[in-house]
C-alpha cells in the first residue's frame, strides 16, 4: 500500500494518537510540570515499544531512548527529537487552550504542534508504516527525544557524556526546523550558535525614598540601561569590541538564493507585526536573521512595577541578553568579550555582575555532499514535487554539536515547520499538508537511507 493510501486510511487513528501527545502539558521550565514530563516519557516509551524499539528512561526529566536493530549491513540513523514544550503564556491571547488541541480543516493547534511534537510524531509515523508494509524498518536506529531542549538540555549532556561509543552512527537525522515557506522545501543546512548572559547592577544596600534620598546615589535601573544603550548603535550593530572579528561573510552563491526568494520587507513586517524593521544596515533581512549575529535584551526588571506609584530608588536592576552567533564565531571569546565590556561601561556607583546561563551553543554547519542529504533532497522532491533549496536558520538547537560529536556522522536538518507556526507564541499550529508531507519525506528517507551501502 502507498503511504498515501495507507494515511487515509489511518488518519482518524493517527490524528487521535497526536491529539494525546499534545494534551501532556510538558512544560520544562516550570517544576510544577515534572510530573507532566514523565507522564509524556512513558507515552512515548509505549509507543516505541509497539514498533520493536528497546526502550530506557535516562535521567530526570527522562531522555527517552529507543535501539532498534535493523537488518544487518544497513546504515544507523541517531532521531534527535524533544517532547518538552515552551509555557503558553500569556493564555488569553489563545483562541482555543493550548493543551486542548483544535483541529480546524488546514492546521491542527496546540502548545507543542510544531516545536516539536508535531514533529517528532512524523517519524513515529513513518516508522508505524514502515513496520506495517515491510515488516521491519529499513535501518538500525538510536531514538533520542529529550524533555529539556527548551531549557538547555542538562540530562541529556550527562547521558551524552557517560555513552562513550554507544551512539556511534552513520547519520544524524532531526525534524525541529522550518521550511522557508509553504511553496518552498527547505532544508536547513546550518544554525546560530547561542549565548545566554544575565546582567545584575546592584547600588544602595535598600530601596531607598527618592525624595530624601534622591541626588546622592547612581541609580541601578537608570546604570543598567547605560550599559544596554552601549551593547548596541544605531545602525544595529553590535558594540562588544571583537565582536565581529570571526564573522564569515556569506558566498556569493548563497547571496544569490537569497536574492531569488521573496524574503522582502513585507514579508518579515507580516511575521513580526512591528511597526516598522530594524537591525544591521548593509544586509537584507534574511541575511540579518541567519548569517549575522545578533544580541537581544530578551528581559529586564527592577524598581517598583505595580499599580499606581511608589517613590523609590530602587537597589537593584537586571537583565537577560542573549547573542546569536555565526560561524566562526567562538562562544567563549564572545563571552569574554562581552562581560568585559558590561564591566567597562558601567557608570561608577554600582557594582555589576555578570553571568553566563546555561552552555554555550556553538553555530552549527552540515554537509550538503553526504548520501544522507542527497536522500533528504529526493525525499523533499518525492513529497512536494520540487526540490529543496538549502538555508541556515537563525534559530539554535544547542546540544546539537554534542550530539554530532556522540554520533559522529553528519547531521541532517530535515524538519518541517512553517515560519507562520507561531512556535513559542499563542496558538502556535501545525498544518496538516506539512504533517503528512512529512511522513512521506520521512518514509521515503528511511528506505533510501536503508539502501546505501554501510
Ligand atoms: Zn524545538
């Protein structure tokens, strides 16, 4: 039976059996849900189970992973996948609750429909048809789908590092990137690095009465916003000495794709609803949001923000600001880099500290002359009847150079959001077309994958 043939026939079941994956409220930044995190862990567990999969729990909150022995000479996939989702806030601006999923005639909507449970749920239903039609799936698999991708991925760098040559295989293949569009496949062929800093400017040892005590001492609120001012000019670039130093410049070839999509102003004016756009002068918007690094204030507080007024000076201000690198930018150096430069900006009359959150991710290139790419580049061809275009992608998936080094094969990005699936927004989606392209790209990847000679 076709994999077409065979979707119609079992969507209702597939629909259901996605429905249930996205009803788990699997939120790994908040404690409250540790529970929800298992409880989703076990589902999966019993999912691969049915496909033959041997399956453990690793860690707390678990990193599912699934072995699957296939037919001897044939190639070994590591599936990287997450089943940990963003929190939904702000809940009012949902049409229908986040973890009660509305299936409308185009999309299916949920906390998680895209990022990445949606996607993640392609490849169990490929390998669901697989196993139906062929009895067994066409290659050997190490199945590794986390519950803290959203919050930096600490249990599954421990498991990572205590595998040894475990995981060793041929191909790395993940589906938790996006299309450039619904008319045009993608495949992402790099990813900026990320770091993520915290900022704390600390002045009186108290809040202190702004009227007495007002004209005597620097302000933390008022030094804090200096030293954001300073990260950054006018023309959108970015002021931390040496920043740019690194930075590769784009190929022509690649300048050339660009120019050939319709990546205008509108389009990202569209996307973002903002009044207007901004960033670095002398690159296009798509270039601003994949090959050039950024840095973001992604929050900040301090001082009194209730209702009505309360005159204070307040002790202490903070921020987080986070940068997305690009190769060959080095983390480490960045970081460097940066927190000298906080220090040295500050006015006098405070003190600062300085704090880096979680590892550093590096920017992340793939090969585009492996089979395995070739096959993912057919793959796309046989589900959309076109080919593929490659592109880098501004988003970070940091445990990802990890996981490459464990598995030791290259990584294919092969994922299959749109950049309208409001991910880690209110009434985040996953368009039915995307979902079941997917698990004709994905079934057909595999059977070509189990193909190549090992
Ligand atoms: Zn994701």
């Amino acid at each position: 039976m076709s994999v077409e043939s065979w979707i119609a026939e079992q969507k209702n079941r597939l629909i259901e059996d996605l429905v249930t994956f996205l009803r788990f409220p699997s939120i790994s930044a908040q404690p409250a849900h540790r529970a929800d995190l298992h409880r989703t862990a076990q589902w999966l567990r019993v999912q691969l189970e049915a496909l033959g999969f041997t399956v453990s729990l690793l860690g707390d909150p678990p990193v599912v992973y699934g072995r699957y022995d296939g037919p001897t000479g044939a190639p070994t996939v590591l599936f990287y996948g997450h089943y940990d989702v963003q929190p939904p806030d702000p809940l009012e601006a949902w049409t229908s609750p986040p973890f009660e999923p509305r299936l409308t005639d185009e999309a299916i909507y949920a906390r998680g429909a895209t990022d990445d449970k949606g996607q993640v749920f392609a490849h169990l239903a490929a390998w669901r048809y697989l196993q139906q039609q062929e009895g067994r799936l066409p290659v050997s698999l190490h199945v590794v789908i986390e519950g803290q991708e959203e919050t930096g991925s600490e249990v599954l760098y421990e498991v990572l590092a205590g595998q040894g040559q475990a995981w060793r295989s041929d191909a790395v293949l993940v589906s938790d990137t996006a299309f450039f569009s619904e008319e045009v496949p993608t495949l992402t062929v790099g990813l900026r690095g990320l770091l993520y800093t915290e900022i704390r400017v600390r002045g009186p040892a108290r809040d202190l009465h702004s009227g007495t005590l007002g004209g005597v001492v620097e302000n933390p609120a008022l030094a804090l916003a200096r030293i954001l001012v300073a990260l950054k000019g006018p023309d959108g670039r970015i002021r931390v000495p040496g920043f740019y130093d690194r930075v590769r410049p784009p190929d022509a070839q690649e300048r050339a794709l660009w120019r050939s999509l319709p990546a205008c102003e509108s389009y990202y004016l569209e996307l973002t609803g903002a009044p207007e756009l901004a960033g670095e002068v002398g690159f296009s918007p798509l270039e601003r949001v994949s090959v050039r690094p950024t840095l973001d204030v992604n929050g900040l507080w301090s001082g009194y923000t209730g209702p009505g007024s309360k005159t204070i000076i307040p002790a202490e201000a903070a921020a987080k600001v986070s940068m997305r690198l690009v190769p060959n930018q080095d983390p480490e150096r960045i970081w460097e880099a940066f927190a000298a430069y906080v220090r040295e900006v500050a006015p006098p009359g405070v003190t600062v500290e300085v704090e880096r959150l979680h590892p550093p991710a590096p920017p992340f290139e793939t090969p585009t002359d492996s089979p395995f790419y070739k096959a993912a580049e057919e793959a796309l061809r046989v589900a959309w009847g076109k080919a593929p275009i490659p592109l880098r992608e501004g988003g970070s998936i940091p445990v990802l150079s990890a996981l490459s080094k464990a598995a030791g094969g290259p990584v294919i990005l092969m994922g299959f959001g749109l950049p309208t699936d409001a991910l880690h927004s209110p009434n985040e989606h996953f368009r039915w077309r995307q979902l079941w392209g997917a698990v004709k790209a994905l079934t057909y990847w595999y059977k070509r994958v189990g193909s190549l000679p090992k």
